[in-house]
C-alpha cells in the first residue's frame, strides 16, 4: 500500500488547555478547534502542522475509558492514501482488524484496532487535496 503523507497525529490528553499551552508555547503552534466528535464523545483541536489534541468530554465515553486504560499519548496515526479501497483490502490481508469505516463529504476513513498495530490506532484516509493556494485564497475570501 502506497501511503501519500502522514496526514496528522493525535494526542490523548486528560486537560485539552494545558496541552495546547504547551505544544504552542513549545512549537509555536496555533490549535483550531474542531468541536465535539459525537461518536468518539470527545473535543478536538487540530494545529496546521498536523497534530490533534484529543479530549474526553464524558467519563464514561469511549474515549474516557481509552484514557484511563492506556493513559496520555499518542493514540492515533492518520494516513492518507490515494485508494481506501485497495489499502482496506491490504489491511484485512494482514488480519488488522477494521473497527470503523466513514465517509462524510468525500473524505473516506478507515480505523483499525490499536492492539493489531503496537498500541497506535491507525486512520487510512482518502480525499482530495487542492493546492495550497486555493485553499489560501478561499481562507481570504478571494474565490468561493
């Protein structure tokens, strides 16, 4: 399978705040929230270099009880393929276990079980990508 790029790193943390004081006050970096992800009952926050902050927003959620079994850190690698299909196929030849598939707006995901994959949940993800001065130029409002 053919991997294009990691397309971002995420980071499980109990205090989101903290974290993001951290990372930006160390790496210069500027977080976006991204909001709540319902199906994983957490927060998020994305900076553009590629690494995600990961809050539970429940004690009892998914991600909470992630948090408590294995702890702070890294908990996922995302990424990104030019065919989900064909990388799907590979993983499954493998024996990684698949435990989600999405597809919202054209960006198709995949996740896989972290014990198959040394304790790092994997995220395949296919999508498109304009060039960056497209995405420049709608972000200034100067095409739509």
């Amino acid at each position: 399978m053919k991997i294009e790029k990691i397309d971002h790193v995420a980071i499980l943390v109990k205090d989101a705040e903290k974290a993001i004081k951290l990372f930006s006050d160390l790496f210069e970096m500027k977080f976006d929230a991204i909001g709540e992800i319902k199906d994983m009952d957490a927060k998020s926050w994305i900076a553009a270099s590629g690494v995600e902050i990961i809050q539970p927003v429940n004690t009892d959620g998914i991600t909470a009880r992630t948090l408590n079994t294995r702890g702070e850190g890294l908990s996922l690698l995302s990424l990104k393929v030019s065919n989900l299909s064909e990388a799907m196929s590979e993983m499954e030849s493998r024996g990684i276990r698949q435990i989600a598939k999405m597809n919202d707006n054209g960006i198709k995901i995949a996740l896989y079980h972290p014990k198959d994959t040394f304790g790092v949940m994997i995220e395949l993800i296919e999508y498109e990508t304009e060039h960056d001065i497209v995405t420049a130029a709608k972000n200034r409002k100067l095409v739509t």
